[in-house]
C-alpha cells in the first residue's frame, strides 16, 4: 500500500487524543472497525482506529487513530504513526 500518511493534526478532547492523519470530510463514510482492534492494541492498550471510504471507492483508509489521554501528545503521536504502519504496510 502506500506510504504512511503525515500526521494532520493532534487534538486531545475527552479521555483520548486524536492523531488525523486524513482530513475526515473527505469521506462518504466513517467506521471504527473491529479488525483493527488488534494492530491497534498491540501497539497502545485502549486506542482505537477510525477509517473512511471515499465515495464511489472500495478502499478504507485510516483517518485517525485515538490514543488514551494519559499517554500524552509526543507519545499518542509515534504510537499512532506505529499503528497505521502496521495497518496500511
């Protein structure tokens, strides 16, 4: 697949911290899907990835991946960019 995406943004609201990789409103559609429980667990206990399908496509990509609060900014961000290498490789 391709090349990881750059982290878009890092934005911390309520008990996780959002890491964007992929601008949401460009997709028809938005899941946290159960397969990526476990690439996700594997790297950060408690995170969850949020993937979007572009209209008229096939494909899922990683829009986000959500890293619990109390591992902070620095961290939720190389653990993030861990998770979408091992999903998107």
């Amino acid at each position: 697949m391709a090349d990881t995406p750059d982290v878009n943004a890092v934005e911390t609201e309520d008990e996780y911290i959002h890491v964007r990789f992929r601008d949401p409103d460009r997709y028809d559609e938005i899941r946290t899907p159960e397969w990526a429980e476990n690439p996700a667990e594997s790297v950060s206990e408690g995170s969850e990835v949020r993937t979007g399908k572009l209209e008229g496509k096939d494909d899922w990509e990683v829009t986000s991946v959500l890293i619990e609060k109390h591992v902070g900014e620095d961290k939720a961000k190389e653990q993030a960019k861990e998770i979408v290498d091992e999903i998107e490789s």
